[in-house]
C-alpha cells in the first residue's frame, strides 16, 4: 500500500500508571479494518518496533497500535516486582487500553512473551479479538528458553548493552532486565504453560517462528497451533532467529498479510 501511514500518540490512563501508546493510521482503507494491536517482547517497547508497525500498516491496509506496558519504554514504572502471572494479567491491563483507544473489535499480534500476552488477550476479549497472531512465542518454559536468557543477562554485563537498554527504558532499565530473567528462572515457571490462555482462544491463530530461534524450539509455535483454531501447523521462517521483524520484516510480513485477507475479520 503506497503512502506513509499517519502516526498519533497517546497517553492511557490506568489503576497502576500512566501508558504510551503509538497509533499508526493506514488512511480510509484502515478505518474500515479492525485494527492491529501488537504486543512486546520482554526487553522491548514501542520504539524498539523500530518501522515494523509502519511496514504492517501499509502491508494490510490496517491501523496498527503499539504501547509500551507498565514499565517499560515511556509508560510509568511497574508498582514493585513482576509478579509470576504477568502474561495473563495482561489480559486485565488491556482493558483500559481498549477502553480509552476504543477497539470495539482488533487484531492481536505479539512477539516473544508478548505472544503469550496476546493470546491471553484473545481469550479474555474473545468478544472483540477477531485474530491472532503469535510471534517467536513461547507456549512452555523449555531449557533453550532458560539458556537463552542466561546467555542475555550475561552479555548486559557489558556497560554499553545496559546503555543502549536505559536508552529506551531510562532509569526502569535494571527492573525491565532483572523482571526478565529472575521471573523465567523463578519456582512458579519452572512449569509453567500457556495452555489455559491457549484454551480460551477462540479466533482464528496464526503461529510463526523462526527456525534458529535461540530462545524456543519448533515445539513452541506446534504446540500453539495444536491447541488454537486455524492452520495447524505453524508458519516457520527459514534463516531467521528469535527477532523477525527485525531479521527479515518483509518475509514476517507476508504471511500476516495474507492470514487476515483470509480471516473472517472485518
């Protein structure tokens, strides 16, 4: 789709604290489109999307929304530690977000964690989420998982990693890297899974993965699309690791596109 969608941004307002989000308009062929709204990994922020919500946009002829989640980017710092649910009581903070940005009905999209947010979402919003789509998700703690992370947490040793995070994060920077890591190697995950949230879905799934993903195996995006309507076998992207849209936007791009052409989605 020609042209550069027009971009606002907007502060929501919740219990906890204040949000950040993005909204990128795609023009008149957007407003008759349910919007897609993207969830982060657990590092990211809206800024870290980098163009990708732009490219999306043009690409489906969609308003694409990014927002940073309570503590992380440009929202407000979290109220205190993570707690071990965090991935399905983001169901519960989305509620304002749909509330004050008005999506009577949307798309969900989700990278990393974020994938298990969005499909927390899905469940609980079943009565507005008209798709799904996770990215690089993971459905189960796995030990590539916890390899990953460690192998992460021990290159932010280097000053100018952690830089780069506070330029994002500012001075939530340390909570957004330690929320990581001590939550995925805490007790309550060493069995956790997304089934429950997984079981509630009741749109049609699209699960993509990057075949050297260094942070889940193909049994993650398999085990989404065994327990989601939709394809049942997952989209995965040849050459491409943990981050697709930013190792390969367009070849990401592609099969979003085409599922929610296909999509009974307004």
């Amino acid at each position: 789709m020609a042209g550069t969608p027009e971009r606002q941004e907007w502060r929501i307002a919740t219990p906890a604290g204040t949000l950040h989000a993005v909204r990128h308009r795609a023009g008149d062929a957007g407003e008759r489109r349910s919007p897609i709204v993207l969830m982060h990994d657990s590092l990211g922020c809206v800024a870290l999307w980098r163009d990708f919500p732009e490219r999306l946009a043009r690409a489906t002829g969609r308003e694409v929304i990014a927002y940073d989640r309570l503590g992380y980017g440009r929202s407000a710092p979290y109220p205190g530690p993570q707690p071990s649910d965090f991935i399905e009581e983001e169901a519960t903070s989305f509620k304002a977000v749909r509330e004050q940005l008005d999506l009577e009905r949307f798309v969900m999209l989700g990278h990393s964690v974020g994938g298990g947010m969005a499909t927390a979402i899905a469940g609980r919003h079943a009565d507005g989420c008209e798709a799904l789509v996770t990215v690089a998700a993971q459905a189960f703690t796995e030990p590539r998982t916890l390899a990953g992370i460690r192998e992460a947490k021990r290159a932010f040793a280097d000053p100018d990693r952690m830089a780069r995070l506070a330029r994002h994060h500012g001075d939530k920077a340390d909570w957004v890297l330690d929320a990581w890591v001590e939550t995925w190697h805490s007790a309550p995950f060493a069995h956790w899974t997304l089934d429950d949230s997984l079981a509630r879905v009741r749109c049609p799934t699209l699960a993509i993965h990057g075949e050297q993903d260094e942070f889940g195996s193909l049994a993650q995006p398999r085990r989404i699309a065994a327990l989601t309507p939709g394809p049942a076998e997952p989209t995965i992207l040849t050459d491409c690791g943990h981050v697709p849209h930013r190792e390969s936007p367009e070849r990401l791009i592609a099969p979003v596109r085409s599922f929610l052409a296909t999509s009974p989605s307004r």
